[in-house]
C-alpha cells in the first residue's frame, strides 16, 4: 500500500508519531486490541526503529536489559542482554513483520503542527514530505505521540573557545560519519554519560588511545552482556514462558537496585566503588575519576557490557581525564589545569537536547497550547488536551515497560469511549493543584530544558510514575472513569457550543 493510501481524506482513529520502538508498540496493541480502528505511523526518516537506527556510532548498545526493554508481548530471544544496535533493529523489524504494520507506515512525512477543532473533534496535522518539502494535512480523533523527548535533529554541543584553532575531525555522535577513520590516531571522547562509556571500549582497539574527558564522573557498573539465568529460563521453559520469568526477575532487580541507592546511597557508592576498583589498576586514581558528586540514581547508573570500559583502561588502550576545558588549540585540548591533551578526532559525547513531540506546535481551535501549563496526567496523557497520548518511559528503569502500560491504558481508553459513544476525552485538573518538574532527575539534558516542559502534580493522579508497581497499578488496573476525566460526545459538544 502507498503512502497516499494510507493518509487518506477520511479522518483516522489513530495517527501514531514514529517509528520507534514506542510507535511499533503502539501499533501492536491497536492491531490486537482494536482490529477495526483505522491508524497510521508517520516515520520523518525512511526506515524504522528511531534511536536504533538513527544513531550509528561505534558500539551502539542498549543500556537496559533486552528482556525488560523488549516488548511484554514479544520474547527477547538473542543471547545478548545488553544488546547492540543491529539486534535491536532485527528485533523491531520482526515485530513490524509479526502484526504486518509496512502498509502502516507513512515513511518520510514529519507531523509540523496540530489543530483540534471542538466542532469536528479531531486533530488537523500539518505534515511535512521530509524528501520533497511539500506539506499535506491528515485528520485524526487521536493522536499517539511515540517521538521520545530528545530532539534527533540536532545534539548538544556546548561552546568551546578555540574550536576553530583545532586542525582536526570534530564529530558529535548523534551524527556519526559514515567513513570517519579513526585508525592509529589519538581520539578524545568530552563526556562521562551512556554514550561515552560505550564509545571509549568500542574505539580503544583500532585507535592508536582513546581518552575520555569528563568535567563530572558518573557511577558506572559491570552487568554481564548475556544474562545466564534468562538464557537458562529460556532454553529450559521455552521461549514465552522462560522470557516472562525473566522479565519479572529483571523487573524486581531493578526495583532493588533503584531503591537501595535511594534508601542506603553510603552503601549503594560503597559498593560500587568497591567493584569499580577490582577492576582497575591498583594505582588508578579512583578518587578522581570514579567519585561523583552526588549520590548514585540521582542520575542514570552508567552500564558497561562485562566490564569492556574497565578492561580498556586496564590495557592502557583507554584513559581518564577529568577536569574542565579551557579552550580547544590546534593539536588537542588544553585543560584549566594547564594539562594539554592531545588529539586527532575530538568526540563531544556532550548529551541530547530534550523536546517533545518533535518540536511540533499544537493548536485548539486555531489558538496555542502552551505546553508549560499542562500537567500529565497518570503519564498518559496532558491536561486540556483533548485524545492526546503523552508516551514518555522510565528513566530509572527500561523505557520500554512504561510504554507498554500506556498502550493498555490508551486501549482501554478506546474501548470506554466506544461503548458510550464518545469522541474526545480530556483531563481536568483540580483548580490550585501543586505541581512540580515534569521530570525530578538531575540529568543535565532535563535541566536545561524544564522551563519548557508540562508540569505534574505531586499527588496521583497527577504524578509522572517512575516505578512499574505502581503503573501497574494506575494503568493496568487503574480506573478509565473518574473525577479528572471529562468524556465528550460530538452531538454535547455541538449543543454546548451553540448555547
């Protein structure tokens, strides 16, 4: 089916934006759960699996568990539980295989904007072609937002004075070069989070030295690549019911983890520390480089695949700096400390920009929605926006598990309006209601993006859950009628606007 088959003139039930692994799942849940509704994904890229396709630099890997961070619906099967990027993508593709969403998928069109008119009770999207610049418009009762929150144009990069002085290659890993040679030659990596880590081992090996430079260390922890005990569950139970076992296991591992750093943050940087310096050599400075300012959890927890980073620094392929720039000059960096490191390819692991809903501008009734003065609502949805799905995950936890329990709650959504003949329903919430950062992490990335980011309360159903218990608790079992929630019906909405 063509794409101008798909977006037809008659309004859809659903437009799902993205690809992704949130969009694919999305589409699986209406798939099984609402056959009859009419939806489509649009994709602004010409393939599938959003962050696993997009980024491609070397070493590319999950940081989450495949056995969480794959669908509840579809077992994990690979071997690899902290998966690289290729095993990801086959996965995906298997699942838009499995419910045969390709006629689904809208490649190449961006949504822009979106309108909801209370007369028609639907969403107008202005969607941009990304291959031809031409714009068209597609009509839909609901909108599923599956674009994550980063904004996958552009990376963050912060300003360094001399960056013009530095003769060499400066690469951000949101956009990668395909033919980036970086054999025999000295690469400086700026930054300690998640894409560091796994670029510094990736690269160690061809490179002549790699050097991670880091303003701020981060707590970073060895998990095995294959988990045994799934692999065992698997292969003795079967593959659904050894993966649902080890999903649950995972799930309560995680738990544990996250709530002893909380609870006990001494013992959890003890404990880390202690296996942190196993690793290493016996006269690396740990206290430099492995001792972060703030307790562990305050932000993410750094996974390296058996210890790869570990043994990279161990064989002297690898190193540590840590310390601020003063200023890029032509053959590396100069530290405030005076230190010159030098360098043939500099890498700014620096972080992502966070936006939501690809930047798109949205619209009630010709006016602006200020998206600052919304509050989530049970993370699904925001308030006064009407048949609007908010798909953020975890960020304590695999992304994925959030997403799916959203999808349950949306079906569920679907399934009441259509008993009661309803076309829009939308959150309410209480005049005077408390409210809070839309995020409580400490991220960098989240900080510098808060003041244009929804707000939630500090009480449910107001609140951005962050543990799977309690989602399962307001979403799976979670009511779809109450106070907050106010269901229309088009022949209301019509008799209330002439009044």
């Amino acid at each position: 089916m063509t794409t101008d088959a798909i977006l037809t003139d008659q309004p859809l039930d659903v437009v799902i934006l993205g690809a992704g692994i949130s969009g694919i799942g999305a589409a699986h849940y209406l798939t099984t759960e609402h056959p009859g509704k009419a939806f489509a994904i649009l994709e602004s890229r010409d393939s599938i699996g959003g962050t696993w396709d997009l980024f491609r630099y070397p070493g590319i890997r999950s940081d989450s568990d495949l056995n969480t961070f794959g669908y509840e619906f579809k077992p994990w099967r690979d071997p690899q539980a902290i998966a690289d990027a290729p095993r990801i993508l086959d996965y995906l593709h298997e699942a838009v295989a499995d419910d045969r969403l390709e006629s689904k998928i809208a490649f190449r069109r961006r949504a822009v904007a979106a309108d909801w008119s209370e007369a028609d009770q639907l969403w107008t999207l202005t969607v941009r072609h990304t291959d031809t610049g031409e714009t068209s418009t597609v009509r839909t009762r609901w909108v599923f937002a599956g674009t994550g929150y980063y904004n996958y144009d552009e990376g963050f990069t912060p300003e360094f004075a001399g960056r013009e002085s530095f003769t060499g290659q400066v690469v951000h890993p949101q956009h990668w070069p395909e033919d980036l040679d970086y054999a025999g030659k000295k690469v400086v990596v700026i930054g300690s989070g998640a894409t560091a880590v796994t670029l510094v081992p990736s690269m160690a090996g061809e490179a002549e030295h790699v050097t991670m430079l880091q303003r701020t260390p981060t707590y970073v922890i060895p998990l095995p690549r294959e988990d045994m005990i799934a692999n065992v569950l698997k292969k003795t139970l079967g593959a659904e019911r050894g993966y649902k076992l080890s999903r649950r296991k995972n799930i309560l591992q995680q738990k544990f983890v996250y709530q002893f750093c909380q609870r006990f943050p001494g013992a959890a940087r003890k404990v880390i520390r202690g296996t942190n310096a196993a690793l290493l050599p016996r006269d690396f400075d740990l206290d430099t480089h492995f001792n972060p300012p703030y307790n562990p959890w305050d932000q993410r927890l750094c996974v390296v695949p058996d210890g790869d980073l570990f043994k990279a620094l161990r064989a002297g392929s690898a190193s540590i700096e840590t310390g601020r720039i003063k200023r890029f000059v032509e053959n590396g960096i100069e530290l405030e400390s005076g230190e010159l490191i030098e360098a043939d390819i500099i890498v700014t692991a620096t972080g992502l920009n966070l936006q939501l809903f690809g930047g798109m501008e949205l619209r009630r009734d010709g006016e602006p929605i200020d998206l600052t003065e919304t509050v989530a609502y049970r993370g699904v949805m925001l308030s006064t926006v009407p048949n609007w799905v908010l798909a953020i995950g975890y960020t304590n936890s695999s992304w994925t598990l959030k997403i799916g329990l959203i999808c349950e709650y949306f079906c569920r959504m679907l399934t009441h309006m259509d008993e009661n003949s309803y076309t829009s329903v939308r959150a309410i919430p209480p005049t005077g209601m408390q409210t809070r950062p839309l995020l409580d992490f400490g991220a960098g990335y989240v900080k510098r993006a808060l003041d244009r980011l929804p707000v939630q309360g500090t009480t449910a159903p107001w609140t951005m859950t962050m543990a799977v218990s309690a989602d399962v608790k307001q979403l799976r079992k979670g009511e779809v009628v109450d106070d907050c929630l106010q269901y229309t019906s088009a022949e209301t909405t019509v008799t209330e606007s002439v009044a």
